[in-house]
C-alpha cells in the first residue's frame, strides 16, 4: 500500500504500521486552502461546495450571504417529513386530506385535488420530483396543523442542524422578505438529510413522476447527465434567480455543491456540472487515524502490566487536492512512565498532525484499555529494580 506523503516523527520510539494512509471518507471536518480564480471559476452568484464526509470547504463564492431559498429549502421539508416517517409519526401508505388552501397554493404544483386524499409517498415525491408546492401544504399541514406552526418547527430545525442565517416562513420556499437562508447553511442541510435519512434519499434520483396522469420530469438537471448525481434540489424565483443544490458521488466519495443567482436553466445546468465535477474530480480523502486503531505502547509503572496501549481520541480523514505532494507529518507526545491505575480513555498525551499550508491539528491521545495498579509486594519490587537499574 502506498503511504501519501507521511512523516511520522515523535518523542519516544514509534511502531506506528497503523497510521498508512487509507483512502477513505471518514470523519472529522478540515479545512481546504480555498481554490485560486485559475482553479475553477463560476457565474452563479454564491457557490459552495463541500466534501460530504471530512465538511472540507473545497471552494465557496459569497458562501455566508442571505439569499432568496426559492424552492430549494423544501430538502428541509423533506426532513422534517422523513423525520416524522421514522418516528411512525406519518407512514408511506397514510392517505392526507387536501385542504383548500393546499389546492390553491401557486407555483409549481403537483395537482392536488379539493378535498381529496394523498398518500404520503406521493405527497414526497410531488415534493421532490414535481417540486409541487401544494405537496408541501398538505404535508405541513398533517405534521403541524397550519404552514405557520411547520415554518416556525423548519426554523428550529434548522438552528438545530447548524443553520444559523436561516429562517423559514412557509414550506415551499415561496417568497418572502422574511424567508432566507445562505449558501452554506443550503449545503449544511443537504449533508443532513442524506446522512440522516439514507432510506429516503433515493427519491431523489427519480427523473419523472406521474400523479393524476399528469406525468412531470425532475427538474435536476444533473441527472441526465451521466456525472455521479443523485440529487438533490432545484429552485427559481425572479429575485432568487435560478439556483440548484447539486450532490453526487465518484469512487465512494460524495461532495455537496450549492450554487444561485443564475440567469437561465442553461446556466444553472453548465455551472452546476462544472462545479460537482470539478469537485468530485480535484480531490481525494486520505483517512491519518481510525479511531480503534492502537498506535503505540507505552511504558507503565506501578501497574500489573509494564506497558499500554495508546490511540487518537477520534478518527481523522483529510481533504486533499490530488496534486498536492501531501507533506502530512504526524507527532505523537506523551510523559514516560505513566503511572498506574489506569482507565481506558484516559488521557496521556497529545498527537499533532501537520499538513503544509495549514493550521495544525491535535488530537488527544488516550490509552486502550485499563491498567490496575499493582499490589504492595509488586509496587515494591518495581521500586527496588528502578533504584538498582535506573
């Protein structure tokens, strides 16, 4: 197995055979050097893109900027609806009523009928495939008893996930000067949804969907297009302009795209394959340390065992570009002897990893299992053979 670019140093001796580096998308958030204009450049007015698996920030243009969702922010609608589904507190089969309000909502529609009776899985995917607003009513509805009590549990939802510059004022995205969210809080939610909901992620990949036999295509673009897509939102408003949360996988690792302020469908298509292929393509997860695995032993007095055991507290996968000649080197420090008793999980010392051009990054290191201390006659004899020995 080739080792990417790892120097191991540390201040005792290191057996660390554990520590190659796996291509792998595990774990905790890096942080990416931010693409240069000759790397990649976009017209959509904001754009992220992120690294589903390590949240590695691959590129980003105005990322942090209030913007009109339009009707991406019904994934947050789906989410509370999948939500609801695995709490049993909705089923796929359960028949809906359509109120009139529901009926009559405008924009793109599922065509609901007056007074009639939906079953959740079509309400899901006239959501998802249809992008139907009426959809989103009807379900608001059944989970809140009104719009106004969904968009206020959406706004809590989302500060929930980390969406803070979001706020929700109905279940649609339908505009309203009160109703916002940012690209990076776009990108947050659609890694949310897909990790929390896998079971239900497959709807949207669906490419058309007939309800009352009006058969209607997903409005995903990228899903003609043969590139690793599988999602996951589009949506239009005149303020909004044309915008698209795009995600997609090539060899096992998934990336999140968010892109708005375009000017055409053509342009939110070309731009958003730009940037998830340019994304997907660029870069690789390396995984330095799983979070199981035991780098070291180290010695241990006044313990019934002579040595321990010690790992990273936590896993740790980067985002690297496939060019970059790597330059990972990672330290390990800890005080020799420890000293028994011993827990699993305690605390003894410090690993530092170092990537060129970037911050570096500790992590704990604890021990792997316990260490009792030793009886008198023992602690007595390891004294006496530290005085002779040294």
């Amino acid at each position: 197995m080739k080792i990417y670019g790892l120097r191991l140093r540390n201040t005792a001796p290191l057996a660390l055979i554990a520590l190659l580096l796996i291509i792998s998308g595990v774990a905790k958030a890096q942080e990416v050097q931010a693409p240069s204009d000759g790397d990649l450049r976009t017209t959509a007015k904001q754009a992220i893109a992120i690294d589903f698996d390590t949240g590695a920030v691959l590129y980003e243009k105005d990322a942090d900027l209030r913007m009109p969702t339009a009707s991406m922010s019904k994934v947050l609608t789906m989410y509370m609806v999948f939500d609801a589904l695995k709490a049993e507190r909705l089923k796929l089969d359960q028949e809906l009523l359509v109120s009139e309000k529901a009926w009559r909502t405008q924009g793109s529609k599922m065509w609901v009928p007056i007074h009639g009776n939906v079953k959740v899985e079509d309400l899901i995917r006239g959501v998802i495939v249809q992008s139907g607003n009426d959809a989103t009513v009807v379900l608001a509805e059944a989970l809140a008893g009104s719009e106004e009590a969904f968009s206020a549990a959406m706004t809590k939802k989302a500060h929930e996930l980390g969406m803070k510059s979001s706020n929700f004022k109905n279940a649609s995205g339908w505009p309203d000067p009160e109703h916002y969210s940012t690209p990076r809080d776009m990108a947050i939610m659609a890694q949310a949804l897909i990790r929390d909901f896998p079971e239900y992620y497959h709807y949207y990949s669906e490419k058309d969907y007939t309800y009352n036999d009006i058969k209607q295509g997903n409005r995903n673009p990228l899903l003609y297009r043969n590139i690793g897509a599988d999602g996951v939102k589009t949506g239009h408003t005149e303020e909004a302009g044309y915008g698209l949360i795009a995600s997609g996988m090539q060899e096992g690792r998934r990336v999140v795209a968010v892109l708005t302020g375009m000017k055409s469908q053509q342009e939110r298509a070309d731009e958003s394959a730009k940037l998830l292929q340019w994304a997907l393509g660029s870069f690789k997860n390396v995984t330095i340390f799983k979070e199981q695995r035991e780098i070291e032993k180290v010695p241990v007095v006044w313990g019934t065992l002579e040595n321990i055991g010690v790992r990273p507290a936590h896993s740790m996968a980067v985002t690297l570009p496939k060019m970059e000649a790597g330059n990972v080197s990672v330290d390990i420090s800890y005080k020799t002897p420890l000293i028994a008793p011993l827990k699993a999980g305690d605390n003894v010392g410090m690993v530092t990893v170092r990537i060129a051009g970037r911050e570096d990054e500790t992590i704990p290191l604890v021990t792997v299992a316990e260490v009792p201390q030793a009886g008198f006659f023992a602690r007595l004899m390891q004294k006496l053979h530290l005085l002779v020995n040294g």
